[in-house]
C-alpha cells in the first residue's frame, strides 16, 4: 500500500492511493490520521483489510496539498556516516558502529512544501535518504534478522543539515539537523510487504536540474535491518518513529569549492518505489 496525507498544514486526512488508477481514497473510516496509536494497534492490517474490500471511499478535495505521509513521528533518529562514499568525501574515518543522532520531530514538512533556510545561514545542505518508518515497539531486538519485521514501511526523506552549526559550533550535531522544515518526508509510505528488501533502492538528487547525488543503499554500510537493531539496543523505537538511514556521496560540504542552498533553488529527488520530492527554497520571513 502507499499512505498518503492532504490537506493544509495541521490539518492533513489519511488517504491510500488506489492501486488500479492512483486516485487517492479516503482512510478516515479506519482511522483519524497515520500515528503512534494507528501503527500500534494493527492499523496496517485493518487498512489493507478495508482496501481490498473495496469500503475506502474516494477522496473528493480537487487538488490539495500533499503532506508528509505520516503524522509528527514521535522520535526522529539519524544515522551518520553510512554509506561508504560520503565517509570517504567528508574525509572521515568509516564507521565501526552506527553513527547516531537525534533531529527535533517538528522538522518534519510535506515533500512539496518550501524549505525555509535559517536566517544567516550560510551552510544549508541537502542530503537525500532512505526514511524508515517504525511499525511496532522495538526493545533490546535478540538479533538483526528480526529487525525488518518491526518495519512499517519505507519513505523519501531529505535529512536537511546547516553544516556550520553541525560541524563548527561546540557540541552535538543536533542543532544543525533541526532547523525549521529540514525534513521534507514523502510523498508516499510504501509498506514494508511492497519493499521485501530494502537494500535494493536507487536514490537520487538534483539541485536545479544538476545532479548532485546518485546512490544505491545496498552500498550502506550498515543495513536497514542492521540499524533497526542497533537503536534498539539503545532506545525504544515506538510506532511511528521515523530513522533516516544515511546519505551517499554529493553533498554540498564535499565539493571543491563547497557550495550550498540559496533561497529561490529547487530540490528535486527520489528513490526507486517510494517516488520524488520537489521543494523549494525560500528565506526564513522576518
């Protein structure tokens, strides 16, 4: 299934996309929104249940906004440093173990809404990912070949960094991860039955119509199995919760000379199933 929300910021209705023609059908029947609770409690089953009887009525709202396709997630986890190229490119050593981070849940936005930069920021940079989306509560997981079990499904994220607050400014990489909107998520979450491995996804990103990035997670060098279990032994990943997984070579940090996001530029990226984001962006008002 691909789970969708419209509607205006905050105000987003739970949707499937119909299979058969793409047209969006109403999921309100099941529930209010795709949450902690919706994942949580067998949500998954009872919408495909609802699908497959034909009860999800269509969606009748002309041509709204797209959300993000899950509600705020209640943790966002970030893995640093996971493919082996843009290690390499950031002039870091490679990992011996998951590099893990937190970014603030209210940075999640819609994959066609504008991106704001910070006010002086002059450092905003992209970073395409493969999203993970929890599906039920993970503890101390016995081993990785568990883990994908506890996944709900799959998703396009865009784990958004301003690099001098990151790298430059004392303390974690937290602040620089965190700024307002920097987390385009979407358009779809493609449940997990759909992606039997995930190991096996092209992703990509332009900046104005020039690549800048192109990757495949099976050159991750921590798998998405291999993550789930590894935070688990570090927290409770709750349903909902979102881990972007690491992102490949070409980021701006790493060209000669760096280059970075200026308002007025647009973002357009994707990976294979899961479909494309464009945002632009914009400067922060005031």
């Amino acid at each position: 299934m691909k789970l969708i929300r419209v509607g205006a910021e905050g105000q987003e209705s739970p949707a499937v996309v119909d299979p058969k023609d793409g047209s969006a059908l109403s999921a309100e029947s099941v529930t209010p929104d795709y949450d902690v609770e919706f994942f949580g409690s067998d949500g998954l089953d009872r919408l495909r249940d609802a699908l497959d009887a034909g009860s999800l009525p269509p969606l009748h709202s002309g041509n709204p906004r797209l959300g993000p396709p899950i509600k705020r997630p209640g943790k966002i986890i970030g893995i640093g440093l996971n493919y082996r190229d843009h290690a390499l490119e950031s002039n870091m050593p490679i990992p011996d173990e998951p590099i893990l981070f937190m970014k603030a849940p209210n940075t999640v936005i819609g994959p066609y809404d504008d991106v704001r930069i910070p006010p002086g920021s002059t450092k905003t940079d992209w970073e395409v990912e493969l999203g993970v989306i929890i599906g039920r509560q993970a503890s101390y997981l016995r081993t990785p070949t568990e883990a994908l079990s506890f996944v709900a499904g799959y998703t396009v994220s865009n784990d958004l960094s301003e690099r001098e607050y990151q790298l430059e400014r004392d303390g974690q990489w937290d602040k620089g991860k965190s700024c307002d909107t920097f987390n385009p998520l979407g358009p779809w979450l493609v449940t997990s039955d759909e992606i039997p491995d995930p190991q096996t996804l092209s992703l990509w990103l332009n900046i104005d119509n020039r690549r800048e990035q192109t990757g495949h997670t099976s050159d991750m060098i921590f798998s998405v199995e291999h993550i789930v279990w590894f935070v688990s032994q570090f927290m409770v990943l709750e349903p909902g919760d979102l881990i972007n997984t690491g992102t490949p070579a070409g980021v701006g940090l790493s060209r000669t000379p760096s280059c970075y996001l200026q308002p007025g530029q647009e973002m357009h990226l994707g990976i294979d199933a899961l479909g494309e984001q464009r945002t632009r962006t914009i400067a922060t008002p005031g």
